[in-house]
C-alpha cells in the first residue's frame, strides 16, 4: 500500500516529498509533480522521458511467481530475511546504546523485487516493517502490490537516482538483481545495511549443458566490491549457502522461462530439449549473502 511509504518516497525529478491526493490515485510533490497510481496499486516514479528499459515481461513473471512459489528457494529466502533481521537487531542495539529512540518501525527497500516474494517473506517474519518493493517491470510491479499488505510498489530504474528520501531505508535486499552503490548509500539511514545475494559459479549447472542456457559470469562478487569502492564497505562476514533442489520438467520449465535464458530460447527448443530429461532432475544452488554498510 503506498500510502504506508508515501513519507519516505521522494518526487524521481528534484527529491521533493510526495503526498498522496484523490483518494490516492495519484502522488503530487512539493514542486507540483503528479504521478498516476495504476489501478493494480502500484506507481511509477521516473524522471524526465521515463524508463529506458521494460525488464521482465509478462511470461517471465509469471514463470518465476510460478517457481518460487513451489520453494525451491527456501534457504536462500530464510538467509536473506536473517540478514535483514540481524542488521535491525544491531541498529537497534546501537540505538539503545546511544540513547535514541529505537522504536520507529523500519523501513526496507528491496531492488529487482519481482514479484515480492522475497520482501513479502521478510516483512512477515518483522513485526511493523513496511516495504518499499522496486522493479522496472511494470508486469512485475502488478504481483509486487498485492504481494503484502504493507508493501509499496514502485516502478523505477536503479541505475538512476532513486525515488527515496535521502537516510530513509533501514535495509536493502538485493536477490540476484542489479546495484546502485552510490545511490544504496544516499538512502540508507544511519547503520543500515545493504544485503546482497549473488549467484555463484556452479548455480543451477545441471541444467546447463543438456538445455544450453547461460551460465553465471565469473568475477561477480568481485564488480560488488569494486562498484561499491568509496561508497559501501564490507559490514559481516560473507556466508557462502548451496543445497540441493529435486525439479521436476515443470519446474524445470519455470526456471528458465523466469532467468536472462528465456529471451535466448523458443518455448519449442526448450520443450525439444526438455523432452530428454529425466522426469526429475537434482540440481545444486550455489549463492554468496554479503552485508555491506555506508563506507
């Protein structure tokens, strides 16, 4: 619901404040903006021409709410919303310590949010938190409003400046989406963190060779560091999670119709290629949890 993160949202032209107006139906800032809110509830906040890109189409949405939904991906939710917790548990703490109220309920962003699944898992498991949900996917954005009751859907472009108040979120979740470090760093408030999941070397490869899709890039967790050189810093030790998963062709099928694969394979080769499988396949998730702060 937007009208619980309307306070830290910001006007994506000049970083005014925005309000709601007309029932919320629309954002109108300081400086005389207006963005429209969908009728599915969510907003896009873009500057200027508006988004370059479209991100996930509707087919592949619906292949990864498919998915997740199925729980294959159950560790790497739990690892992600801990993360989250145990960095609120140490704002908190340090908040005490200093003497300052430490009951303002926290405010998470989470970037490349899909279809919130992620987020929505958190903020379930974090009494009062409400969520700021952003994807450049306006197919996404549809699932992400409904996804909680105390989410926020923003339609939006990381690379550019975010449409967040600067010293807002007290932590951001990145699951295996794009990053904006000097922006990360604008937003945060004072102890937050930025909690990243990065696909490793070996993530899925199982799959790799018998269907041909794309297989993770070396050197990712090294363009973290190097990205966020001035800007974030290393905040905990690095936890390294792989487990095995059982899919079956149906989930199979989901998982590369949600992944960069689907724009390089026709439903026909996939299902040409598919048909070899045996009926259930064990593959291995492999994935890299930082925890990074302002530097």
């Amino acid at each position: 619901m937007l009208s619980h993160i309307v306070d830290i949202l910001a006007d994506p032209a000049d970083g005014s404040a925005l309000q709601g107006a007309d029932n919320f139906s629309r954002l109108v800032s300081e400086t005389g903006h207006s963005y429209d809110v969908a009728k599915q509830g969510y907003v896009t906040l873009a500057a200027g021409a508006g988004l370059k890109h479209q991100g996930d189409d509707a087919a592949m949405v619906t292949a990864r709410e498919t998915y997740l939904a199925m729980g294959h991906f159950a560790p790497f939710v739990e690892a992600v919303t801990g993360a989250v917790q145990d960095s609120l548990e140490t704002q908190d703490a340090a908040e005490h310590a200093a003497g300052l109220n430490a009951d303002t309920a926290p405010a998470l962003l989470e970037v490349g949010a899909g279809t919130g699944y992620y987020l929505a898992h958190t903020l379930d498991s974090i009494e009062g938190a409400r969520g700021v949900g952003l994807d450049i996917s306006t197919h996404a954005a549809k699932h992400l409003a409904k996804s909680h009751e105390r989410v926020g859907a923003v339609v939006a472009d990381v690379w550019e400046r975010l449409p967040l108040k600067d010293d807002s979120i007290h932590a951001i979740s990145v699951v295996f989406a794009p990053r904006n470090p000097a922006e990360f760093q604008r937003v945060l408030a004072p102890g937050g963190e930025v909690i990243v999941l990065t696909p490793q070397a070996g993530h899925l490869d199982e799959l790799r060779e018998p269907l041909g899709i794309l297989g993770v890039e070396e050197g990712k967790v090294e363009r973290l560091y190097a990205q966020a050189e001035g800007f974030l810093e290393q905040a905990a030790d690095p936890v390294d999670i792989s487990f095995p998963i059982v899919l079956d062709k149906a989930s199979i099928a989901a998982q590369v119709g949600m992944s960069p694969s689907a724009r390089h394979i026709s439903p026909e080769d996939l299902a040409e290629r598919m048909a070899s499988l045996p009926q259930t396949l064990t593959v291995t998730a492999h994935a890299r949890l930082d925890r990074l702060r302002s530097a």
